[in-house]
C-alpha cells in the first residue's frame, strides 16, 4: 500500500510540474474573464468647449477561474478633453491589505491602472479606486468618484 501510495504521489508531481502535463492552464481549465464591472461617473464644465462633459470612473475584477485575480482602474473624458487623470487601486487578499497603486497625475484623456495578480482561497474580490481622480483647468469641479469591488 505504502509503495502505490509513493508512486500516486510521484504521478502527481509530475503531471504538475513537467511542460505540456496536465495542468489545469494547459488543459483549458482556468481562463481570464471580467468578473466585475462597476462604473460611475459625474457631470463637469468643460470650459475649454463651453459643454458639459462626464468624467468616467470604473473599477473591473478579472477572475481566471482557478483561484487568481487582479484589478484595472481606470478614468476618461467622455468628450477627450484632455486633464490631469489619476487611476488608482487598492486591493485586499482574504481582509489583508495587499497594497496599493496608481498611475500618478496624468495629463491625458484616459488612464488605466493595474494590480498585479493575486490568489484569493476562499474569498472574493476586494478592491477600491479610493484615490482616482480628475483635475484640470478646463474641467470644473474637480472629481473622484469611490467604488468598491467588495
């Protein structure tokens, strides 16, 4: 019993570890897919066109099936004013804080900020834009928008 129990577990192993073996991104099995999509957004005078504009905020949850995900933040100009985006993430693994990032202050139309990859055992998504914003001469007010993925 001892001996099949050794050879079971080296079979494991290997189909695990060996190049082209059966392991569950090989077979198809895990996959990346948008989990999660929140969006908001707010009105602002564009004073540079004389219009109201909407500045766009969103949060996206990628999932691959087996256990991993990580997180896009981003910000736009619905109008392509161009004005000082930030795009920024926070992410929890589990209820323990995994870290945070941002695009810094960007002048541009749009801007995109990822997480990187973390494994979740057991829990669900967990993330926030806290710190996204727009700001810009043109554009009035100034604008953040929180939203959660929790």
């Amino acid at each position: 019993m001892r001996k099949l129990l050794c050879t079971a577990g080296v079979l494991v192993l290997m189909a695990l570890f060996l190049p082209g073996a059966a392991h569950p991104q090989t077979v198809g099995a895990c996959g990346w897919y948008l989990e999660r999509s929140v969006v908001t957004w707010t009105w602002v005078w564009d004073s540079a066109r004389s219009m109201w504009t909407q500045v766009d905020y969103e949060v996206d949850t990628y999932n691959n099936g087996c256990g991993y995900r990580y997180y896009a933040s981003r910000v736009w100009v619905a109008n392509g004013t161009p004005g000082w985006l930030t795009a920024s993430i926070r992410v929890w693994v589990c209820g323990s804080y995994a870290g945070g990032w941002s695009s810094g202050a960007r002048w541009a139309t749009a801007v995109t900020q990822f997480s990187p990859t973390f494994l979740y055992l057991g829990c669900g998504r967990q993330a926030d834009n806290l710190t996204s914003s727009s700001t810009s001469p043109w554009l009035a007010p100034n604008t953040s928008d929180y939203l959660n993925q929790g």
